[in-house]
C-alpha cells in the first residue's frame, strides 16, 4: 500500500513539474533574436527602432507571427512591456 501510494505521489509530483517548465519557458516568439532583431538598431537589442522602422519591421512580420506576439504581448511579464507596448500601438495603427 505504500509503494502505491508512492507512486502516485511520484507521478504526481512529475505531472505538475512538467506543467510549471512548460508554464515557465518564456515567451517563445519575444526571446527570439532572430526574429526580434529587427526592431531593435543595435545587436544587444537595448535600443528599439521608432516611427516608420518599427513600423516596417512589423509589416515584414508574417500574420501569424504578428499575431502570435500579440498574444504573448498580453500575457507577458515586465521584462518585454516596453516593446509590447510600442507593438500594441503600432498594431493599432496597422
């Protein structure tokens, strides 16, 4: 009786670790240099494009990745809020 409920606990316990990594890995699409290269002028990513680059660098998005960034704009922590928030208000203008 014992080792069954080991083992449940065991499952248990892997069950919602497995959920808190999946939960935790960030936002897939906002931590990827390649793709958010673009808005930014410089290669550490510090300074963000303004105005019509960024606007630019929107338009070259596909729809669905402009889509997806939007989305995880929305549940995204403070980490990324200056570009969300400079994407949100450019994505209203589109």
């Amino acid at each position: 009786m014992k080792l069954k409920m080991l083992s449940i606990a065991a499952v248990a316990i892997a069950i919602s670790g497995s959920a808190f990594a999946q939960s935790s890995t960030g936002s897939p699409r906002l931590d990827d240099a390649t793709m958010m290269g673009s808005f930014y002028s410089d290669s550490e990513m510090k300074t963000m494009k303004t105005g019509d680059e960024f606007s630019a660098a929107m338009q070259n998005l596909k729809s669905e990745d402009r889509e997806a960034i939007s989305n995880e704009c929305k549940n995204t922590n403070t980490q990324h809020s200056n570009f969300c928030d400079a994407f949100n208000a450019a994505n209203n203008k589109m």
